[in-house]
C-alpha cells in the first residue's frame, strides 16, 4: 500500500510488503516501538527506587552535602541509617505521587526536614542544604549535635501544577 508524499512529508514511502518504510530500513511501526521502549527505559532509570533500599545517586549527593555542611560547623558526620534510608525515601516519592506536601508522622526522636523547587533543573542537594540553612526550625534539625543517623530521599516529577518539580526529604535520628 502506498501512501501520497502529501500525508507524510517526512518519510520516504515505498511499498513493502504493505508497509511503510523508512530509508534506514526500519518500518515506521517498528521505530515507533523502539523510541518508546527508549523513553520508557530512561524514565525507569531516572525515577525508579532502588529494589535494595540503597540511596539512589541524587540521595548519596544530599547526604554528602549534609555532612559537608555539618563538619563546616564542626559537627561529626552522620551516617546512612538503614530505616530512616527506606522512610524518607518513601515519603519523597509519596508526597509527589499524592501532590501534597506535608511532615509525616515518624518516631519520636527522628526529626524529618523537606525541600522542593522547580523546575528540575534547578532543584540540587546544594540547594536544598542552603535551603534549610536559611530556616531556623530545619537549620536545628540539620546541625543538631546528637544527631548520628541519617536518611534521605529525593523524588522528582510532576506535582500540583508543575510540570516537573523535585522533592527532598531528610530524616535524623
């Protein structure tokens, strides 16, 4: 089946077995298959949760920054704790998924402090730490000195009205 150079003006039509192919020799079907399987694959990789719990590379950076900023004011690094990992981990991408942005309810003695920006491009673990520095409630939770464990999570996606938009979340305990 042919089709008129009108209807597509962007591919080299030619019959083939009825279908439509392009000069690579890739039907048009097939290049549709194969550009959404690549979308769909670095939409997986860049959003996915780790399957271990592991921070992701974003939430290794952030808790870099973390301990950066802490040995600045002379305070001892903290450390990756396994369940604070998991919860603010979690909660980031809850509160993405359900478009709110709220404190959740932890254990006592683990504080919880969160960011968010937009568009993605802005939003850094930099920005977040600095951020949190400027506010007096979250400045305390970051630079506590009892503080030993940490989690983080960061999540980004569309959220309310924003196309893309990036949420951090940082658990203390």
């Amino acid at each position: 089946m042919l089709r008129k150079r009108s209807q597509n003006p962007y591919a080299v039509s030619r019959a083939v077995s009825g279908r439509l192919w392009h000069p690579a020799g890739m039907t048009l079907a097939f290049r549709r298959v194969v550009s959404a399987a690549i979308v769909a694959g670095c939409l997986l990789a860049g959003f996915s949760a780790p399957a271990s719990g592991a921070p992701t590379t974003t939430e290794k950076r952030l808790i870099q920054k973390i301990n950066q900023t802490r040995a600045d004011h002379g305070l001892g690094k903290v450390v990756l704790g396994p369940r604070l990992q998991r919860g603010a981990h979690a909660w980031a991408r809850q509160l993405l998924r359900s478009d709110a942005f709220r404190h959740a309810r932890i254990a006592g003695g683990t504080s919880e402090i969160l960011a968010w920006g937009t568009p993605c491009s802005w939003m850094t673990p930099l920005r977040a730490v600095r951020l949190w520095l400027k506010s007096p409630g979250h400045r305390a939770a970051l630079l506590a000195r009892g503080v030993r464990y940490v989690g983080a999570g960061w999540a980004a996606g569309a959220w309310r009205s924003y196309r893309c938009s990036e949420i951090a979340a940082a658990r203390f305990r």
